[in-house]
C-alpha cells in the first residue's frame, strides 16, 4: 500500500503488505514483505549574506 502522494521511481520491487508514508519518493530497489518504508528528510538553515 502507497501512501498519498507517494512517488515509486523505476525498478520499486515491494512484498506483499508493504507500506509507505505519504509525500515520499521511493528508490528503485527491492523492500522485503511487511516493511513499513519511511523517509527522512534534514533540514540545513544557512544565513543570507546582505548584499
């Protein structure tokens, strides 16, 4: 099952009762059965110089 939103690139290979999270971009590869498939994401803040 693919949340929301979810993008599978080419060559996604998921078992049966696999599941992601919304809003993720799956990599090509294979996800063994009953896997729950989660994205992190990081957050990097660099300051603005003035101009």
């Amino acid at each position: 099952m693919t949340g929301c939103n979810t993008v599978l690139n080419p060559g996604v290979l998921m078992g049966p009762g696999s599941v992601t999270y919304t809003n993720a971009s799956v990599r090509s590869g294979y996800y063994p059965a009953e896997t729950l498939i989660k994205v992190r994401q990081t957050q990097q803040l660099t300051e603005m110089r003035k101009l």
